[in-house]
C-alpha cells in the first residue's frame, strides 16, 4: 500500500513526458490529458478513503530509513488536499479544450500542466524541507510558463513579474534550509520537530531561521505585505490557466504554513500567535478594499484571493484543534469556489468578449443556467447561508470569540459584508443590467455556452452544494487533519518509528 503513495506524482509526470513526445498532436494531447486526470482524481480520492478508514503511510525511497533518506508521508490532511486539487486539475483540463487557443496547445499548455500537478502533490506528500523546495521549483517553473505561454507585450509582463518576486522568495526559501541545517543538523521534518521538542527554550538564531522560512511562504501564500504580485499578474493570463493558479498555487504556501507551523511550532505556539493574527486581519482588508476598487471580474477576484487567504491564515492563528480544522474547512471550500468563479470569468469574456463589467449586461435574461451557476459560487465566497462559505466563516468566527479575540472577529464581518457587496457589484452590474451595446449584444446573444466550458463550473457548483448540504462530513474530515496535525508525537513516531 505504500508505494501507492507516489501515484499522485508518478501518474502526471508519466503523461507529461508521453504529452511531450506528441508534441505536434493537440487533439490526442487533449484525450491523453483528460484520462490521466480523471486516475490521477481517482487514486487521489481512494487514497483519501484509505487514510480516513485507516491510518497515515509513510514511505521512504530507496531502503533509506527517515531521518537520512527521500519520505513522503500521506495522512488527512495531505489527502484531502490531493483530492481536492485533483478534481480542480481534471476540470481545468476539460476547460482548456474551448478558452484556449490552438496555439497555445501547440506550445505545450498540456504538459506543462501535468508537471505544474506533479509538482503540487509533491508539495503535498514530501516530508523532508529541502523536497519541499524542489516541488517547489518544480511547481514554479511549470508556472512561469504557462503564465507566460503565448502571450502578449502585457501577459509576458505580469509573468516577468511573478518570476521575479518567486525566484526572490525560492532564495529566501533555500537561504532558510541552510540555517535551519547549519542549527539543527537535519531537514526531515519529524526530525526538526523531534530536536525542536527537545530544546528547553527556542533560541532566538533558530527563531530568526523559522520566521526567514516563514516569510517565503508567506510570499507564495500572498499575504500582507507580500502579496503584490498575485492581482499584478492572475488577471492577465489566459482564463484556464488563471483558474488553476487561483485554486491551488497559493494553497500550496498556506498548506506549508499550516504544516509546519503546527509540526515545528504546536508546543511552543505563543511567539508567533500574535504577528499571525495581525498579519491574518491585515491580508483580509486590504485584499477585500483591492477587490471592491476594481472593475474587471478577475482583477476584483484576484484581490479576493487575497483577502480569503486572511481568513485561512487567522484560523491558523487561533490554533487549536478547532482553529487549524476550520482553517483547513476554509481553505478546502476555497479551492472549488474560487476556481469557479475564474471558470465563470473564462465563460464570459467568451460570451462578451472581455470580462470588465462595463462590457457585460443582459447575462441574466440570455443565459438563466450559466448565471446561477456564477451565484452558487458567488454567494459562497460571500458566505451566504446555508451555502459552505457560510459555515467556513461561521467557524472562524465562532473561534475568534470564544477566544475573546473580538476585533478580528468584527474584521471577518466587516470583510464578509465587503466581499459580498463585491459579489453583487459583479451581479448587478454584468448579469443583470441592461446591455449598453445594444447592436453588439443582438450579434452575440445567440452564442451558446460549449459543453467543454459549462462542464466544469457544473462540477465545482456541485462539490460546492455537497459541502454546503453536508457540511458535517468536510468539518470532520478537517477536524480529524486538524487532531492529527496538533499530535506532533504521533507525527514523528511515523515517519521515525520511534527512534529518539
């Protein structure tokens, strides 16, 4: 059973070098693709039913034992995320056959996005830090070309961008594993959290390394101050690929925030609770003010990435197992909901031709299907009840003040009420209003929506509605990632078997 583990990353890397040698034959890219990410989704989904019956596996490569050899480690958490990042992968894939352009096909769109997959499972499975850098690296390099990938003088631009401020934050990253090294002799991560436990007091060098690594994912998580690059550069490329992006790359840095602060960290919490919370209330406002300033539909949800990883970061921050499990409940939802609405943004400059509110209208009353579609999100994000964004706000409200933190609690109402005035900006001023180009409107309202582009939003709409009708189960399943992460011991007696 172990060895299944590395499934989630054989299986993309496999058909990305098998896309590689059909380099010339989009439309046998496309079926190849799409088979791969429907097993990838179905070994990632058995995996997660495995560890939820069962327990955590752990697997090292090459008969070296843990702490000295390559481990990966799939428990709750890791397999929730798997599972969820899969079913954003297989929908992108259907997406992408009608929003891009043959051109972009042509160029490798395909295997760049099965290696952009391998390198987020990685993410999800290694447990080892300097593995971690490397799907990392891996993830990033898929990234900056696809970003990038037929584009224009703009698009070419906000991708220089994004490679920039990463390519500063991987050096941070590897500047962090030198230290942490240098002071504690190893990088597995149960090790580090074994040595941690065992010091009397946390010295104020290995502090100074933790918070260096910290502030790397804190640059590919985007949150304040560092969260700049996301709305300079999502909005700009093309729709599949900022779907994509807007799911699960920023997930990426909050799931190894939440990993390791509570592997590291879970005993010796108290130095880093308060700059979490701040930073936490900090990302929520300013990404929901961002948001309600702009007037395309990307640019108000890139901005809303920003400040829904707030809430993310703020259940991190009032720890516990309630805390971290409505965190991760957060960040699940998330996923889903916020790749749709880029989904939705990706139907409409499709339909209208761009997605900036002041080329839209009439969507309502010329397509009833495809506007509720864009709401059950909408709303979600919102959280308007009963749907799953309700709850994962309610949670973390809930938290906030029973633990008599009560000004980030009016913070997560007042950025509620803001993101869902945006969401009705979005509503009031694309869907529902009279279309100002009349003639244009008459030539375009006959377009019908391809089945490739109404397929995956039906999809995530549904994985939304599951959440929201059964939100027990998700919490669960959350809390249980939740118990297991705040059992540092039992953590290390997995990966180290007990050894001391």
């Amino acid at each position: 059973m172990e060895s299944l583990i590395v499934f989630p990353l054989v299986i993309p890397l496999l058909t990305g070098i098998i896309l590689i040698f059909l380099w010339n034959l989009p439309s046998i890219q496309r079926w190849v693709a799409q088979l791969s990410s429907f097993i990838h989704l179905g070994t990632c989904l058995y995996l997660l039913n495995y560890v939820t019956q069962s327990k955590a596996i752990v697997l090292t490569m090459g008969s070296w034992p843990a702490p000295f050899g390559i481990t990966f480690v799939l428990d709750t958490f890791s397999a929730l995320m798997l599972s969820i990042s899969s079913i954003v992968a297989f929908c992108t894939n259907i997406f992408a056959h009608k929003m891009e352009s043959e051109r972009k096909f042509q160029l490798g769109f395909y295997p760049f996005v099965q290696f952009l997959i391998m390198g987020v499972s990685g993410a999800f499975l290694t447990g080892d830090l300097f593995n971690l850098y490397v799907w990392y690296e891996v993830m990033l390099i898929s990234s900056f070309i696809l970003l990038a990938l037929g584009g224009n003088a703009l698009q070419l631009g906000s991708s220089l961008k994004y490679t920039i401020i990463n390519l500063k934050s991987s050096l941070l990253f590897l500047t962090a594993l030198g230290l942490i090294y240098g002071k504690l002799g190893t990088l597995n991560m149960a090790d580090i959290a074994q040595k941690l436990i065992s010091l009397s007091a946390l010295t104020p060098e290995i502090q100074s390394s933790f918070v260096l690594l910290f502030i790397a994912f804190a640059i590919k998580s985007a949150v304040f101050p560092l969260f700049f690059w996301l709305p300079l550069s999502y909005p700009y490329t093309s729709y599949s690929i900022s779907a994509i992006f807007a799911g699960l790359l920023t997930k990426v840095g909050v799931y190894s925030l939440i990993r390791c602060i509570t592997l590291f960290f879970g005993h010796e919490f108290q130095w880093i609770q308060g700059p979490l919370i701040i930073i936490a209330c900090l990302t929520m406002v300013i990404g929901v003010f961002g948001a309600t300033s702009r007037s395309g539909m990307r640019e108000i949800l890139s901005f809303h990435i920003v400040s829904q990883i707030g809430y993310m970061i703020l259940g991190l921050g009032l720890f516990g197992v309630f805390g971290v499990a409505w965190s991760i409940f957060y960040m699940f939802h998330h996923i889903a909901v916020k790749t749709n609405l880029f989904f939705a943004a990706g139907v409409v400059k499709y339909l209208r031709g761009n997605d900036r509110l002041s080329s839209m209208g009439d969507i309502y009353r010329d397509y009833p299907f495809f506007s509720l579609l864009f709401l059950i999100p909408a709303f979600s994000l919102a959280g308007v009840p009963p749907l799953s964004g309700f709850f994962a706000k309610y949670g973390i409200l809930y938290k906030a003040l029973d633990s008599q933190y009560y000004w980030p609690a009016a913070i997560c109402l007042f950025v509620g009420l803001l993101t869902l005035y945006s969401m009705i900006k979005i509503w009031s001023e694309g869907f529902w209003k009279k279309s100002s180009k009349k003639m244009h409107h008459k030539d375009l309202k006959t377009i019908k929506i391809p089945f490739s582009l109404f397929a995956p939003m039906l999809i995530l709409a549904i994985v939304t509605l599951l959440i929201s009708i059964n939100p027990k189960w998700s919490y669960e399943m959350s809390e249980k990632a939740a118990g297991e992460l705040l059992n540092q011991k039992q953590y290390i007696n997995n990966v180290l078997g007990g050894k001391s």
